[in-house]
C-alpha cells in the first residue's frame, strides 16, 4: 500500500472516470489527460475505443471487476472520479433517482476500498445548499459552513453520499473522499442564452445565478486529486461569477429581501463561495460565459 501511495502523490496516475461520457465528464477525462494522467472512461453510454469500457455501477459485480483492472487495457487504478448518475431529479421517477444513484456511489466507493485504490473524487452537488432555494438561504454568499439542506431526493441523495464518505474514512485513514459540490454545468455553447436572464431576476434565483464551466469544473478534479489528503472534505466548485450582468446587490435586495450578507459581494461576483476551493485545492477557474457572449 505504501508504493502505491507514494506513486498517487508523486507521478501520474491511473484514473478511473465514471460517467466520463457526460456533459462534465468529457470535459474531466480531456483535463486529466492533459495534466498527464491515465484516464479510463466507464459509462453505460460512450464511444468504443481504448480509453472506454462499458460499466453499469448499479451493478457490484462489474463495479468492483472494472476497478480491479480491465483485461490488457489496464491493470488497475490509483484514483476514481465518480461522475455517473442520473444528474438531476424530475428525469425519471424519484425512486428511480435514489435507487440508480444511491447504489452506484455505494458500489463505486466500496469497490474501491474493496481493491485498495484510496484516492476518490467524486460530484456532489450544490443542491445541497438548499437549492431551489424556496426557502430562503441562511447568508450570502453561501459557503460549506452551514448543515445540508436537501429539498428534493436527487439532494437527498448526495447528502446521504456525503454522510457515506464520512463513516467510510473514519474507518479506514488512508482513505481520501472529495466531495465537489458542482454548481450548474455549462459548456460554451450554452453562453448564448445567458444574456436573457437580466429581464427576469427570478429565472435563475433557483441556485443564485450560479454556474460552472466545465472546464474549470474539470480542473477542479484535477486540483483534488493531486492534492489529496487522507480523510473527507467537501468543497463548492462554481465559476467566479453569476450568470446575470445585473449587480449582485440589487438581485438580492430584488430576490432574496432580508437575507444577511456577509461580506462584499462585488459587482457580478459568484454567490457559491469558491474561496475554500481556492485556498485549499488551489482552484483558480479561468472560464467566463462574458467571454463568449
């Protein structure tokens, strides 16, 4: 176990993605990749190729068979980046939702203990922050500081991922879980459409006029595996600003009347907090949807 360790912290690693065919996750495997690591992408859906195996994580059996290696493809993995799940509620039934995702982080996690990879990263979600945010937030901007809030069972659900990641490193202190909260995943060509949000503040009150680019929601990934640390910590990955160019002050003061701030919020700054992502993975997102637009 020891080499291993040293080889995670030191050199490029094996990676495992799952999910890797999504909207982010296309986005993680190229940013892995460029960084220099190996990525495997495992998804139910994806193009053949060497870089891809089919993987159902609703499955044990095939969850624990692929991060043991695949064949002559590659024989085993360092980390894992557990992406895969249905990714938001409303898209299937919500027993759907909580038995698909609820079992494959289970399975993926267990898995990997289960074949000594300590290394995990995976998408939490800005859900649980209290989004849609019916009930007004407790401050702004908003931060990790405050007790989950999960108002749907998609959140539900990565409140009870997040309580797993818990108990499973006080088990074992080798073990890393990375929890990253992702604020809503955006790609360039989504940008056209942001400049129609100024006439309705509310259209985007749901999650405070958030996004993340998915580039920078991949460099993220990149930042929490090559600064792992035994345990579990959760952090807020969002892009540094809201997707209005309607001043923050009038949008809370418009939205949100009441709610304690806590600081400064600048002009368009994020009101997802980035500052602990900053401050401990070293995040420094360099993607902006006024770029495009």
């Amino acid at each position: 176990m020891a080499l291993r360790d040293a080889r995670t912290r030191n050199s490029a690693l094996r990676v495992a993605v799952t999910g890797g065919s999504g909207k982010l996750g296309q986005a993680v495997v190229v940013g892995l990749s460029a960084a220099g690591h190996r990525v495997m992408n495992l998804d139910t859906a994806g193009e053949r190729g060497p870089g891809f195996t089919r993987v159902d994580f609703t499955d044990y059996g095939q969850t624990v068979d692929a991060l043991s290696g695949i064949n002559d493809r590659i024989d085993g993995f360092d980390a894992v980046v557990h992406l895969a799940a249905i990714p938001a509620g409303g898209l299937v039934a919500d027993s759907a939702t909580f038995h698909n995702n609820m079992s494959a982080t289970f399975n993926v996690f267990q898995a990997a203990r289960r074949v000594g990879i300590n290394t995990i990263v995976y998408a939490s979600s800005e859900t649980l922050l209290g989004i849609p945010f019916d009930s007004p937030p407790p401050y702004f901007p908003l931060d990790e500081e405050y007790d989950s809030r999960p108002e749907s069972v998609y959140a539900v659900v990565k409140h009870l991922e997040e309580e797993l990641a818990k108990k499973l490193v006080r088990w074992n202190p080798e073990l890393s879980i990375t929890a990253l909260r992702f604020s809503n995943v955006m790609v360039v060509e989504d940008y056209a459409e942001f400049p129609s949000f100024d006439a309705d503040a509310s259209l985007r009150k749901w999650n405070a006029w958030g996004y993340i680019d998915a580039r920078d929601g991949a460099q993220a990934v990149v930042r929490a595996l090559e600064v792992r640390s035994p345990g579990f910590d959760r952090f807020i990955i969002a892009s540094p600003d809201t997707v209005m160019t309607r001043p923050n002050a009038e949008l809370v003061a418009e939205v949100f009347p009441g709610v304690p701030v806590t600081r400064d919020l600048g002009l368009n700054d994020t009101l997802l907090s980035i500052d602990k992502a900053r401050r401990i993975l070293g995040y420094a997102p360099a993607h902006s949807w006024r770029n495009h637009v």
